[in-house]
C-alpha cells in the first residue's frame, strides 16, 4: 500500500455533500509558522546569497544568519501580530528547538497556546534520513515531552515525503499531514496501521516559495492571499472550504514584509462567518463527526 490510489479514493469536490464547519463558517483558516534549527556543520536548508561560483559552502554564515535573525528577531514580529488580532497559529517546529539554544522561541509559542506539529526532528529532508521511523518517533517523542500533549500533525521539510512516509508517521502517533495539497477540505488516507488525514495546505500562499524561490515582492503576496480568500468565502456559501497560510520569521517576519502580513488577517477579519483556527482544531473537528455532509 505505497501509491495514493492504495491510500485514498477519487472524490470531486462538487459532488459531495455540503460540508459543515462551527459558527456556520463559509472558510476556516489557520496559519503555519515555520521554526527550525539550522546547523552551521551542514549545508544550509535555503540560501537568500549564494556562494561565489556556485559552489556549496559549509559553513554557510550568511545563510546561516538569516536564518537565525527570524529566531532572534523576526520570530517575536510575528507573535505580536497573531496576539494583537487575538488569533493563534500553528508551530511546525524541529523537535531540536526544544532542546537548543532557541527554547525560548518554543516556549514563547507553548505559552501562547499555540499547538505544535512535527517538522522534523532537526531539518533534514525525510528522503536522506537514515531511519524514518526512529527519526520520526523520537521528534513525536520530544514535542509530547515538551508540552506534555501528543502531536497531531505533520509537516515535512519541503513537504516531502517517500512512499512509505505515511505508513511510518501513523505509526509513530501523528494523525494528520500537511504534505498534500491536493483539496480544499481534509481528505482521509489509508496506511499500514490507522488511517492519516490530509490536512488541506495552500503551499502557493507560502512565503519561502513566493519570495524566495520565485522572487515576488510582499505586495504580490498580499493581492493572492485575499484573492484566495475571497473566492473561497464566496464558494464557501455552498461548500465550506480551508485555507492555510504558511510563514517563516526569517522572510515575514523582517520589517519591510510584516506590514504585510498584518495587513492579510485584517481584510480577512473584516467578514463574517470565518472561523479561525488552528490545524489541530480542524481536525478535531473533521474527526469528531459534527461537520458530517448534509
């Protein structure tokens, strides 16, 4: 049981039943932030500056430093933001930064009530982990020792996954995934123990793609996530919907993009019948039966 047709059906979006969320909310929408420990001894997991000639540079410092900034500074931009609005995201975090230098971005997260989902144990793509299945363990391990509440969900650096990711997940305790993109609503999938959920993630609203990768200015960023929204408000009066928003301090959370930020999650607190949440909450909210298809 390896390819997605073993793991899931076929389901059209239009053909389902209408599904219900709290509140009678056309949308709900939650927001990821990104925190990771970077290790200077490796190649860096994202370069801004590249190295002269092209060439792979360990130790990376400036790469390294940019990363670290969103730790030192970008990070608490972007707590204050959230808190300002009265609104909590969701922590994919490397389980290290519990146990690093960096704790206290972890534990300013915990106190703030923000869940956690598993990002790794440290950021190393799951296709060169040694053994998955212990690497996933040991972060499910970490973060439950850490807030003294099991994780739920997952999301893997660069969202990657093998074939058999799925089946080791579940197996390690984690309920639900942000590595597939592929619905508007939470799609159930099969493994080798307990079934997984797709958690629906809007990876082209993510920061690290769109300005890192494909070079748009925080304005451009700003116009999709409210033509995102906008359209998924105005579906959402027949069919609810979710959207996500995916942040890093180090790209958001600098002073020349935060105003942008901020400015997103007020166009879209200006509308009824929103329900924002975290991952987890949706979740337990698919899981529990109550949104059921009319």
């Amino acid at each position: 049981m390896n390819k997605p047709q073993d793991r899931f059906d076929y389901s059209a979006l239009p053909q389902r039943k209408r599904w219900k969320l709290p509140g009678d909310a056309r949308v709900a929408v939650y927001t990821v932030v990104n925190v990771e420990e970077w290790d200077i001894e490796k190649p860096v997991a994202r370069e801004y500056v590249s190295a002269p000639a092209g060439v792979v540079t360990v130790p990376n410092v400036p790469n390294w430093a940019w990363h670290e900034y969103g730790m030192r500074v970008g990070i608490w931009r972007l707590l204050d933001a959230l808190a300002e609005r009265n609104l909590k995201a969701s922590a994919a975090i490397n389980a290290r930064v519990c146990e690093g230098p960096d704790e206290a971005v972890a534990r300013a997260m915990h106190e703030r009530g923000w869940p956690f989902i598993g990002h790794g144990y440290a950021q190393v793509p799951v296709h060169l982990l040694n053994n998955q299945t212990e690497s996933f363990r040991k972060c499910f391990q970490v973060l439950k020792d850490y807030t003294g509440k099991a994780p739920k969900g997952w999301l893997g650096p660069g969202l990657h996954e093998t074939l058999d990711t799925l089946d080791k997940l579940a197996e390690a305790g984690f309920k639900f995934v942000c590595d597939w993109p592929m619905d508007e609503q939470p799609v159930v999938m099969k493994t080798s123990t307990s079934p997984i959920v797709a958690m629906p993630y809007n990876f082209e609203l993510s920061d690290l793609p769109m300005m890192v990768v494909h070079h748009h200015e925080s304005p451009v960023w700003l116009q999709r996530v409210i033509d995102q929204f906008d359209r998924l408000y105005q579906e959402g009066a027949t069919q609810p919907r979710v959207m996500s928003m995916s942040v890093h301090p180090y790209i958001t959370g600098v002073p020349h993009r935060i105003k942008y930020f901020e400015a997103a999650y007020d166009h879209i607190l200006r509308h009824e019948q929103v329900w924002f949440a975290t991952a987890d909450e949706i979740y337990d909210w698919f899981q529990s039966g109550q949104g059921s298809g009319e």
